[in-house]
C-alpha cells in the first residue's frame, strides 16, 4: 500500500514536472547562450535538463555543471557527458531514497543523493543516513556532510556512520552541518585523520573536539543583530 | 364473536336497515347481537386524556418533518421564473459594479511586498551581489595566497559559475589576496580564477572533489555557526 502511494506520488510528480520543464527549456536555453553556449549545445542541453525533469529529478544540477563547464572553457561535449552521468546519478539517487523508505523525496534531496553517488557512494550508504535522519531535510544535510567529509580523507564507510550515529544520538541538523568545518579544524591543527574519524565516531562535542586539538580554533561568535551576520569564519590560506 | 352468532341473509338485511321485517327467530339473534354490542361497547374503557396531553405536549417542541421537506423541495425543484429584461440587466450592472468596487477596496489594503534582507554593514562594497542568494547566510572569508598573481577571482556553486567570477582583494605586499561573503548554510563547490584564465582550487580548503572534467574543485560546507577557523 506503502509502496503504490510513492508510486502515485512519483507519477504526479512526473505529470506535473513534464509540464514545468517544457515551461523552463528556453529559459534555461536563453541562460546557456548568455554564458557563451553554442545554439547546438544550448539546445541540446536544455533538451537533457528538460527530459531529466520530466522523469521528477531535479534540474538545476544539471543546469549548473553546464554552467561550471562553459565557464572553464571545457569542449561542449565532454559537458554533455558529464551532464548525462550526473543525470543518471540523480535516478540512482532517487532510486536510492524510494529504497530507503523516503515515499516522495524532495529535489534538494535528490540532488543530495545524486551528489553522494557522484563521489562514489552507493545505495547502502545513502539508505544508512537517509533512515538515520529525522526528516528528509537532515537527510540532504546528512548526505552532504557525509560525502563531504569523505572527500575530506575520511573513509567512506566511517563518514556514512558518523553522520548517522550523530542523528541516532539526537544531533541537530545544524550540529551536523559543523562536523565537516570540526573535521577540518582537527586536521589544520595536525591532528592524525585516523583521530579525527574517531571522534566524530564518539560523537563528542565538535566544538570542543576542535578546540581540544589545538587550543587556538575557534568557532567565531556570531552577532545577534543580524542573520546574515552570524559568523565571520575565516577560510583560506597558503597559496598555490 | 362472530363464531357465536351465526348470520343468514334476512338478519344482514334488517341491520342494514333493508328489506322486511325479520321472522321471530331472527329477531332473536338481532337482539342477542344487540347485547353482545352493548356489553362490548361497555367493556370499552376510555384512554385517559393525560396520555393524550403527555403525547402532545411531546411533540409541542418539534417542526413537522413533512414542512421541513417541503421548505427544502421549495429550494431544489424547478421553479418557473419570470424576469423582465430590464430588471435583470440592471442587476447584472449593480453586481459588477459592486465587484469592481470590492476589489479596488481590496487594492488599496494591499500587504506591502516583502522587503530583500538588508546588506550586511561589514561586507565590501557588493560583488556579484545579484548572483548570490542568501536564505541563511553566513560570512566566509576566502584567502588565496599567489605574490605572482594580478588578478584573482573566486566562483562557484553559490554564484552559479559566473566568469570573471567575484574579484579578490590583494592585502599589501604580501601576496595574499581575500574577499569576505555572505553564503547560505551547506555545501558549496569553487575554485579560484587566477589573472583571469588559470582556475586553481583552494590549497587550504578542507575538501576537494573531482569536477568531471578533469580538474578538481574546492568543497567546503558552511554550517549555521560558521567555519572554523583552522
């Protein structure tokens, strides 16, 4: 019964999204050639963009890769590849959430988990956060954390666990959305990665994990007048 | 009773109040019939009127489910109306009028439109402000370090790629080059824009992940309480 409802779901979702991407083909058209794209390009990307919404994936990642490709003058067609992969990554995605229980999954999680296969997850991992997390919103930031703190240097396995014993522990999202910039803070101060992966393991408290490795990290305080304001955290460093 | 008695024609005749005289021994049967009647009508005790006032008095409180069904059947069976011309086309006007009037009242009680966020006092003067959206936003700093360089850019995720991408500030001779923004909390993808051609990604950044077309792009991921500064 479970199972039909999502199946429903998902056919409304391709109904209502055949109509809105053949809505947005010459907008996204128009926004490629104002990048530079060729006519033929242009067009056969906003085709792609188009066919990948109206099977209910989101297409603003695709949108953006084309994008992330003019500008660094890559040849059209290695872009249209990538794109093409990085569409089929969004169905195993999807695939990957409805497996997991997730009925109706939102774009950004679709995205989030499309992202995840791109870095070499699998569905196991992204059914472990994705059933970890409290809401479909957690699992997006969960599968981000995740793929990002594996592209970090942390073992796939371990950064899948970390972000889904932080949920199983009652973590916030927001907590787990720092455990990348904690990891990061561990590693700046020379603490070894297999250390680093332990105590995200531990789920100890971030904040002091990061200031526990060498006293001078700080997350800064954000002023209270204004949101947008929150933190001046500082990024950067050595050059190239 | 009708099993004690027994009828023939004669005596149905007589009580219908028809026909001749009934002989003697009907006669008798009518008036063993005409005691059995009294005595009958005497066993008869009357209804007590409290039973009929105590009924009455029930239903006192309730409408007739027949006149409720009858208002109702006045609403939904057809009807045949006459309407002169003039009446309704002056109806027609006072309705529009009365439309276009409610709207135009409506209009002026509009809600005022939502205002965009205000500009953060600390940023720099705005860089690409129109390509950055900011939900949740957070101050990052971006620092390249390149004393060969004369120009430096930064694009990304957050400002969809854009070229020439969002200029860096060169900090004094010594070859460090920054700039502050506003992102929203989660991930972002860059890389830097060196003397406009040359995209770098960021020694320091905390992740760094394959672009798909041969290069590599920085990944950081902004948390709601900002980044630590490493």
């Amino acid at each position: 019964m479970k199972r039909r409802a999502a199946l429903l779901i998902v056919a409304a979702a391709l109904a209502l999204g055949g109509g809105t991407a053949r809505a947005q083909e010459p907008q996204i058209r128009a926004e490629l050639l104002r990048r530079g794209a060729d006519e033929p390009f242009a067009d056969s990307a906003s085709a792609l963009v188009s066919a990948t919404v109206r099977q209910g994936l989101p297409g603003r990642p695709l949108v953006n890769k084309a994008l992330e490709g003019l500008a660094k003058h890559v040849d059209e067609a290695r872009i249209l590849v990538v794109m093409r992969g990085l569409a089929t990554n969004l169905m195993r995605g999807r695939e990957a959430l409805l497996a997991s229980g997730m009925s109706a999954p939102t774009g950004d999680l679709v995205a989030a988990a499309g992202e995840a296969f791109n870095r070499g997850m699998d569905a196991t991992d992204v059914g472990d956060v994705v059933r970890a997390a409290p809401s479909a919103r957690a699992a997006a930031s969960g599968l981000v954390v995740a793929s990002s703190l594996a592209a970090s240097g942390i073992a796939r396995r371990d950064a899948v666990e970390a972000v889904a014993h932080a949920y199983r522990s009652g973590r916030s999202v927001a907590d787990v959305l720092e455990m990348p910039s904690a990891a990061a803070a561990l590693v700046a101060r020379g603490v070894d990665m297999t250390d680093v992966t332990r105590r995200l393991l531990e789920d100890r408290d971030l904040q002091d994990a990061a200031h526990a490795a060498g006293g001078a990290g700080t997350v800064a305080q954000p002023p209270t007048d204004h949101p947008a304001s929150q933190s001046g955290g500082r990024h950067g460093g050595p050059g190239h | 009773m009708t099993d004690a008695m027994e009828f023939n024609e004669s005596t149905q005749h007589h009580l219908d109040g028809a026909g001749t005289p009934p002989a003697a021994a009907d006669r008798a049967d009518v008036d063993r019939y005409r005691e059995a009647l009294a005595a009958y009508r005497e066993a008869l005790t009357p209804v007590s009127t409290a039973v009929d006032d105590g009924v009455m008095a029930a239903l006192a409180g309730r409408h007739s489910p027949a006149r409720r069904r009858a208002y109702w059947h006045w609403f939904v069976e057809p009807h045949a109306v006459s309407v002169r011309p003039a009446v309704a086309a002056a109806a027609i006007v006072l309705f529009a009028t009365g439309l276009l009037a409610t709207r135009a009242w409506l209009a002026t009680r509009a809600l005022p439109v939502a205002q965009p966020i205000a500009a953060v006092p600390t940023l720099p003067p705005p860089i690409h402000a129109p390509d950055i959206v900011l939900p949740e936003a957070v101050l990052v700093r971006f620092e390249l370090h390149d004393p060969k360089a004369t120009r430096v850019a930064l694009a990304g995720s957050f400002n969809g790629w854009a070229s020439p991408g969002i200029p860096l500030v060169k900090g004094g001779a010594t070859g460090s080059w920054s700039v502050t923004l506003p992102l929203p909390v989660g991930e972002h993808q860059y890389g830097f824009i060196v003397n406009g051609k040359s995209w770098t990604p960021d020694p320091s950044a905390p992740a760094q992940v394959d672009d798909g077309f041969g290069r590599t792009n920085s990944v950081i991921v902004v948390g709601p309480r900002g980044v630590i500064n490493p």
